[in-house]
C-alpha cells in the first residue's frame, strides 16, 4: 500500500466516522510510523476481504472455548454481538454468499438462546435489508451493553493485541460496551441481567419511564374488590361463630385445650400477616378512575364481601389448597383455558372454532371429574359462531359472561346464561390472541397479531382506544387493579404500560431475552410480574420501570401468572407440567442498598407443584385464596 492509498483510506475512515474535510490530521505523522502504518494496512485489508470476518470469528470462538472455565462464561458473552456484526457487515459490503456460508456455519453456536433473533436475521440478504427491516436497523443503531470482570476484560484485550485481530477489534469498540466490575467473575446462574442492548430504543424507553404515573387503588372500590377487609370488620363476622365453635369444644372434652392453644396460636400468626397487609393496603396511595365505573349490583357486593371476609390469609407458611382442572382426549386442539373467578365454571377454546363451557356443579352431580371432550355423553355447553381457530375464553368478574377471540380476526361476547353470542366485536386487522375483562368488567383490552392492543367497551361494536407501539405482536395484558391501566407483553422482549384515558405509552420494561407470554399484577398495584418464552419471571416496580428480580426455575415457556389475594405469593405455570409458588412479599422489602450489595437474590420458591404430563394452561386465585389451574393432558385418557 503506497502513501497516497494510506492517505485515501484514512480519509475515508474519518469522514466515515462524522469527520468534514476542514478538520485537520496532520497532528499524526502515519507514513513515519511503521507499526501505525502495519495497523492501518491490516484493517484495510480484513474491511475488503469477506474470508477475514470467518477467519476471526472462527479464531475468537475457539479461544472462547478453550478458555478457563472461570472466566469461560463471561468471555463468550462477547460471541454474540461479534457474529451478528459479522453477518450484518458483510450483507452491507455485498459480499451475500459469504454472508450466508458464515450465517449457516455457526448459526448453532447461538440458536439455544437467541433462536426468534436468528430467524429474523436470516431474512437480511441484501444491504437494501439493512434500512428497509425493523429488527436489522435497529441492531445497528444500538450497542451491546456486557457485564465482565476485570481479569476477563484483560484476557480479552490479550487476545486481540496479540493475534493482531484488527477486524474483530474493530468490531468490538465500534458495537459493545464492556462494564468492567472488579472482583472474580459471577456464576453462570447470574447471566440473566449481563447482556443488554443499548441504543435510540432504550433513549426513547429511558425518555418514557420519566413520565408520572399513579399507581394506587381506587378511593372507592378498594374495600369491595381488591383489598382486604379490616380486622374489625372480619372480626364482626366471625366472633360470634369462633366463640360458639370454642365453647362447645371446651364443653366436650378437657383435651381440646392442646387443641385451642394450636388454633391460638395459629390465629395470632395470620392476624399478624394480616395486620401487616392491611396497613401496607392503607398506606397504598388512592387514585380517581379515569374510566366511568359500572355500576356493582347489590347481590355481586355482597358476594364479594362474603369471599372476602372468608378468605384465607396466605404466606411462606401458609400454603394454598390447590384445585386442577385436567383437559383429556383434546387431541392438541384446545388453544386456551380459562376458569372463572370462583371457579365453578371452566373455558376451553379449540381449533375447530368452537368454545366449550363446564359447569362444575354438573360435572360433580354427575360424578366425573374429568373435562372429557368426546362426541358421545356431552357434559359441556357447545358455543358456535367463530370462523378461526378460537384462542382465548375468559369469564368476566362475576362469571355471566364470556369473551372469545380468534384468527378470524374478531372478539365475541357470550351470555353463559343464555349460552348464546350477543355481540360480535370487529376491528383488528389480524388475528386476535386474547381479550380479557377489567377487573369490575364492562370494559376489556384485545391484543393481535397486528402489533396492537385495544380498549372496548361492551354496549360498542368499536374499540375506544388503539395501543401502538410495539415492534412485533402482542401477547399478553393485564389490566392495572385501578383500570387507569393496562400492560402488554410483546414477542419483541418488552413489555409496555399505557394509560387507558389518552392511549399514551407511559411505562417501557426491557430486560427478557424471549418473547413475553404472562403479566400479573400486585393487588395493591404497586409491582408486576412477567413470564416469557424461555421459563424466566420478572418482578417489576411500575413507578421506577426498574426489575427487582428475576425468578428462576422453570425450564419452558411461562403461560399464565397470577397473585394471591393479599399479594404475598406468586403462582406461576408452565409448559413444563408444574406449578410453582414465590414468596414476593420479602423481595419486594429490600432497598436499593442491599439489592447492590448483592443481597436481593432471586425470590424464594416456596413450592412446585407437578403433575404427570400436563402443561398448565391457567391458573387464578379465587377471591378466597383457592388456587385454581387447568391444562391439557398430554396422555390419552384410560
């Protein structure tokens, strides 16, 4: 390389790099400097040779590899972005075939975890890709942000400077950023927050997660539906049954006092849970509705008042009973399920287009206790009318309705009264994952494949308002306790809150590496918790946008979510046949100082439930702290 094409490329690079031609550089002598002249003379070689990104990438690898297993799981973090900037280099360079050799190649290293990101990429073929795909262009306008140790940083800067790997080092300055902690490296345990991506997405999630939002109860609904009821007024309802139950006890046999002491000193430890939950729901902050609420009948509050005055106080001591609705002889066609708040009545939806609808009462007068699904002996209600595979039936809150959706792109709403359609809901423009209820009803959110979610009301055929924002589809939502929000998880990783009054994004939570498939929220309106594609959870503060802490220990996708009544547990399920109980409520206590000092860990799970080869499609807790779920067996029945 003579001095005059020396002096083409470093112009080039510099103007490349935001430099005008005014700008001076004859502040460096490079002809003079034989081992700045080598460098220069290296990379423009590897920029210009396709054969360099594979020789690199290859080499890098292998050290990866072979590296000691300490410090091995921090150094192949940097594996990743390398080969996606490999790739998407030589797309924007034309050399295509050697994109797609490379692709192919070393896909595999990579498919375990970022299989959907693959499958994307693999779709760029041309540098006009680059600016026309959503996910290509943003991989190149943002940076990977990986968390190493200082003895691991090293290694690697060894490695480059040693092996002259000019290309992958430019490559490495250019697309990551390294925070560099001291200290030995972390376990493997503790990726989950070690790679993230940085760019003009997270400026705009950083810009969005400034804005206020109110996150508190209802000033007049917080007694009726979400909270708990006082202790006076729990004790007005019980006394007289307690003191009568505990005087005839005595009356019977001197023996029972073991007995009372037992069920003394069990009391005392729930009315102390107790206590601390009610005063953490009377210090949660109030808010006015945003929506007009409907108005609540006389028989459904007093039903309510009943559950909750019988409910039972849960915690890491005190275990829920557990309920499980087994689906059999679906034959894969059910989609979704769904059980009602008191579970007396179970959804299912199927791919034949049809919903089917189980009255307990009835199965249990009959004495069966399986959801059968044959043609002979019909123990359910048939609803007909959708056109497309059904994908969601939920019950509203007090359990007389039921909204459907499906691939024929509408929602119907059902009467489980009349087991008839009454109003069929158009306005999506793909399919239709899911519709849920608020949590007084009336209202309900629907999310698609079009990459929106809506807000309907019952009494209109039109959605009131339209949530755009997401880069992929909706999956999931869930309504804020208050109904002055609702969030929604995305197969693009995020999950989002919008305020439901202006329809405006008011929340952006990054941090999972699949798409999202489960939202709960706190009872007190105060966290959320979501499930994604590859069995993590994450518990978010919505007020700070911040993750508190991710929950491991499912190992497939994380289909629903659900809080206890007082929101001291979480109960997840899953595709791999379990359910399991968190403890949230001790996470949720600890300060900013002792999450940095390394003392938040994951929450505890208190318990799994497993079962023989059913993946749980739904769980909830009923108002009185019964959990319910239910899945399709995965076995024929005998």
């Amino acid at each position: 390389m003579d001095p005059e094409q020396v002096d083409e490329f470093v112009m080039g690079y510099l103007k490349k790099k935001g430099f005008n031609n005014g700008t001076r550089f004859s502040s460096i002598d490079y002809h003079n400097d034989p081992d700045l002249t080598k460098l220069i003379r290296s990379f423009s070689q590897s920029e210009n040779d396709p054969s360099r990104y594979r020789e690199g990438y290859s080499k890098l690898r292998s050290w990866g590899d072979n590296s000691l297993d300490l410090y091995k799981h921090e150094l192949l973090r940097v594996i990743y972005p390398v080969f996606i900037h490999c790739y998407i280099n030589l797309v924007g360079k034309g050399h295509t075939q050697e994109a797609r050799a490379f692709f192919n190649s070393f896909r595999k290293d990579h498919e375990m975890v970022h299989l959907r990101d693959l499958q994307k990429l693999e779709g760029v073929l041309a540098p006009s890709h680059l600016q026309e795909m959503e996910f290509a262009r943003s991989l190149r306008q943002s940076k990977f942000n990986i968390k190493i140790c200082q003895c691991s940083y090293d290694l690697l800067l060894q490695y480059l400077h040693r092996t002259e790997s000019t290309l992958m080092l430019g490559i490495i300055n250019e697309r990551i950023n390294f925070q560099v902690y001291s200290g030995q490296p972390n376990s493997a345990s503790d990726d989950i927050e070690s790679v993230t991506i940085s760019g003009s997405f997270h400026e705009t999630a950083d810009h969005v997660n400034q804005k206020e939002i109110h996150w508190g109860l209802l000033e007049d609904r917080l007694q009726k539906t979400g909270g708990l009821l006082s202790d006076s007024e729990k004790g007005q309802g019980e006394s007289k049954a307690d003191s009568k139950k505990r005087s005839s006890e005595i009356g019977k046999q001197g023996s029972s006092v073991k007995k009372l002491k037992k069920d003394k000193a069990g009391n005392a430890t729930a009315k102390v849970a107790r206590q601390e939950t009610s005063m953490a729901l009377s210090t949660t902050p109030r808010v006015k509705p945003e929506l007009a609420m409907p108005v609540m009948s006389t028989d459904v509050e007093e039903s309510i008042l009943e559950d909750l005055r019988n409910r039972v106080q849960l915690s890491s001591l005190a275990m829920p009973s557990v309920s499980f609705y087994t689906f059999v002889n679906t034959h894969n066609g059910l989609n979704s399920s769904s059980i009602s708040h008191d579970g007396s009545l179970v959804a299912g939806g199927f791919s034949d287009s049809s919903i089917k609808v189980w009255d307990m009462a009835k199965i249990g007068q009959a004495g069966s206790c399986a959801l059968q699904d044959e043609n002979g002996g019909r123990n359910y209600t048939l609803l007909l009318g959708h056109s497309g595979p059904v994908y969601s039936a939920t019950f509203s809150p007090p359990g007389d309705y039921v909204l459907s959706s499906s691939a024929d792109t509408t929602i119907r709403l059902w009467s489980t009264k009349l087991n008839a359609n009454l109003v069929c809901y158009k306005g999506h423009n793909h399919t239709v994952w899911d519709a849920q209820f608020s949590p007084f009803g009336h209202y309900f959110a629907s999310f698609s494949h079009d990459r929106t979610a809506r807000i309907w009301t019952m009494d209109r055929i039109h959605p009131l308002r339209m949530m755009a924002g997401h880069l992929s589809d909706v999956d999931c939502v869930q309504w804020h306790p208050n109904c002055n929000y609702i969030a929604t998880g995305s197969s693009d990783k995020t999950v989002r809150l919008w305020d439901v009054q202006t329809g405006e994004c008011v929340r952006i939570f990054v941090g999972h590496r699949s798409m999202v498939l489960s939202l709960a929220m706190s009872p007190d309106g105060r966290y959320m918790a979501s499930g994604d594609e590859d069995g993590t959870i994450m518990m978010w503060e919505l007020s700070t946008a911040r993750c508190i802490t991710p929950l491991i220990g499912h190992n497939s996708c994380v289909w629903t979510l659900s809080y206890s009544g007082e929101g001291s547990l979480l109960a997840s399920g899953s595709a791999d046949c379990t359910v399991k109980l968190w403890d949230v409520s001790s996470s949720t206590k600890l300060t900013k100082a002792e999450e940095k000092n390394g003392n938040s860990n994951r929450l505890r799970s208190l318990r799994t439930f497993p079962t023989k080869s059913t993946p749980v499609h739904a769980l909830r807790f009923s108002r009185r702290n019964l959990l319910f779920a239910a899945g399709p067996t995965s076995k024929p029945a005998s």
